[in-house]
C-alpha cells in the first residue's frame, strides 16, 4: 500500500510548514526559559485550520481523518518548536474526539467551533495519583444531584490547566464494587473549569516548560447533567475510541522531533571541523546518525499504517500501540545522538538539541509505558497469556 502523502496532504503540510514558520528556536527558546504558553503560537494555529483538522466541516473543521492529523502533528514537531508545539495543540487534536463521536447535535454545536476557531482551550482530566495506567481504579466521584452532578477528586498531569477554559473529565459514578465489569460505572464529562472549585497546581518539570503539566484538586465542581457525554457509565467505553488515534499522533510527533534533531546533527557534523576534516568525515559519526534515519523512517511508516488502519475502520489497536513506541523509541534515539554529535556543544542551549532531548522523553513516558506497550502486543498480537 502506498502511504505517499498526496497532492492535497502536501498541500495541507505546506500549511502548516508555513504557519510554524514564523515561530522560530529563539522563540522556542525564551518561552521554555519563561515556561510561558505558546499564546502567539496556538493562534497561528487555529488560524490556519489546524485545531479542527478531524473535526466536522459544518462546524468549522476540515472533516479529515487520523492520517491528516498524524502528518499535521508530525510537521509541527518537526518545526523549531519540537513537542512544545505539539503539545501546546495536541488536546485539541484528540481530546474532542468523544465529542464528534459521541456527543449529540446540541453538545457539538456549543462545544466544537470555539475549540476550532480557538477562542476555548481544555485540558483532558483522566490520570489519577493513585491509579496511573489502571484507569479503571480512578476514586474521583460524580454523585448526581438533581440536573447536576457534585465532583470530588484529584488528577495528575493534566496538560494546558493552566490556560484551559474546558476539562474533559472522566470521573466515576457508580461504585466498583456495584458494576458488572470494572470497566463500567465511570462517566465522561466536557465542562467548565470553574477555579473556584479545582485548586490547579502547575508540576515543575524536566522540559517543555512553555506547555503546563498540573496537579487538579477538585471540591466540589458542579456539572450540569448536559454536560455529560453519551450515558452515564460508560464513559471508559468513549475514552478508549480516542486512545488509539493519540496514540498514533504521539508516535508521530516522535518521529517529527527526531527528524529535527537528526537535521541539527547533520548540518554541524557537515559544518563542525577537528583535526582538519569535517566530523561527518568519520564513520563513528555517520553510522549513528544513519542507524536513526533508517529508524525513524520505519517508524513513521507504522504511523501511517496504524492511522491507515483506523480511518478505514479496521482494528488498529495493536499497530497504534506499535507506532507510539517506535516512534517515541526512534526520536529518542534521533534527539540522543544528535546531542553526542554536538559534543560538548550538544549540552549548550543555543544549540537546542538539549531542549529536543529533554522534550522527547514525553512521547517514551506517556501515555503509556514502552513496558505496557510490550505487554499489550504480546498478548493482543501474539496471543501470550496476559501478564497483568
């Protein structure tokens, strides 16, 4: 099958190229030293159609699929802005996808075009301190009152609440003990993110400083009953239909900041001169950074292939599983090297490859372990007995 992206995509890439262009790495630069939001960045974006590229058309989006959104992310993170871009938009991308699949007429309409035209940011509120992967185990509560419910809980590592208007919430409505499967009894919601009610407490962290990661304290929050998604119970269901598509688009930006990384190690060894030759002369060099070309490239083949797979509606859990951990493994090899290319000057930031490598662990820790990965295809693909 040919996954040559045709004369419409390029057209939709070169968009996009054009819209990240601007944003140059002295930009990137000062905003990871500020930890100050992409503000410029996600307008420019919203701007050029990004934000609603698998959204409806009659609500402002493009009607794209996964496929689009992959090369999309991929040139973003290939941009100067590395995952910092990416993940300033990345919600946006994923996140509303319960919504469009799930969501009635009314909630698409007064949800959906403000996300487009980028006048609503949100956040997406599922992991918990004391559940992590196991999902299912969350303790955060909705208990119904009336035509509202009253939440109760905590959530971790919930990106953008710092400038979000919106949470995308799971939270559990009925008792684990009272369900028939584990997986029953937890509701989606898509509401407001009332500060008076969720203390949000920004998390200092490794990299990506311009793109906030919170700890969410919840007392009390108030959603209305319309702000549920689908029926109540069976918001794990609608959580899992946009797992595998962020899983795919994660693998793909992976690739994209490796490739950026890969570009900056290329161009100095070709530029950087000892012992009166170029570095890129010697062999200890180049094969390294070949090792990372030939991977990156398979691994962006397996995004496509998986997003293939999923906009045909095919069952692509396995391959977008794979595609997330070769991609985070390929750009975190990519964003390696091109720092020991760099040598010593890899450790400066004017060079940027530090702030490359220490964005692409992000893509390797979530969101999902290599480890559970592993595990998944062992027991989905190769039919081992499950080992957790």
């Amino acid at each position: 099958m040919d996954f040559t992206p045709g004369p419409e995509q390029e057209a939709l890439r070169r968009t996009v190229r054009e819209a990240c262009a601007p944003f140059d790495d002295d930009y990137w630069l000062e905003l990871d030293r500020e930890a100050r939001f992409p503000q410029e960045f996600h307008a420019a974006m919203a701007d050029a159609g990004v934000l609603g590229i698998a959204m409806p058309e009659e609500l402002g989006g493009t009607g794209l699929g996964v496929t689009e959104a992959a090369l999309v992310m991929h040139d973003v993170a290939r941009s100067s802005g590395g995952m910092s871009a990416a993940s300033a938009i990345h919600i946006n991308i994923f996140g509303p996808h319960p919504i469009v699949v799930f969501g009635n007429d009314e909630q698409r309409e007064r949800w959906l075009p403000d996300l487009i035209a980028g006048r609503t940011k949100s956040c997406f509120g599922v992991t918990e301190p004391d559940a992590g992967l196991e999902t299912t185990k969350i303790s955060t509560r909705a208990v119904r009152d009336g035509d509202r419910y009253v939440v109760h809980g905590r959530k971790i590592w919930t990106t953008t609440a710092q400038v979000a208007d919106k949470i995308m919430l799971l939270a559990r409505t009925t008792d684990i003990d009272s369900v028939d499967r584990r997986t029953g009894g937890l509701s989606l919601f898509y509401t407001d993110l009332d500060r008076e009610r969720v203390d949000v407490r920004e998390i200092p962290k490794m990299g990506r400083s311009a793109v906030d990661s919170n700890e969410l304290f919840i007392d009390g929050l108030e959603v209305p009953i319309i702000d549920r998604i689908g029926e109540e119970g069976r918001g794990f269901d609608y959580i899992l239909h946009s797992l595998n598509p962020e899983r795919i688009l994660i693998g793909a930006e992976a690739v994209g900041i490796g490739r950026n990384a890969l570009e900056r190690a290329v161009q100095y060894a070709n530029e950087r001169e000892v012992f009166g030759r170029q570095i890129g002369r010697n062999q200890a060099i180049q094969h390294p950074l070949a090792e990372c070309w030939m991977e990156l490239e398979a691994a962006f083949l397996m995004c496509l292939g998986a997003a293939d797979r999923y906009d045909r509606e095919l069952p692509c859990g396995p391959y977008a599983n794979a595609a997330k951990y070769l991609g985070a493994e390929a750009g975190f090899k990519a964003c390696t090297q091109a720092v020991m290319t760099h040598g010593g000057m890899g450790y400066a930031k004017e060079y940027h490859v530090e702030r490359l490598m220490r964005e692409v662990m992000i893509a390797r820790l979530a969101p999902i372990s290599p480890q559970l990965i592993l595990c998944n295809i062992a027991e989905k693909a190769l039919g081992l007995p499950k080992s957790y």
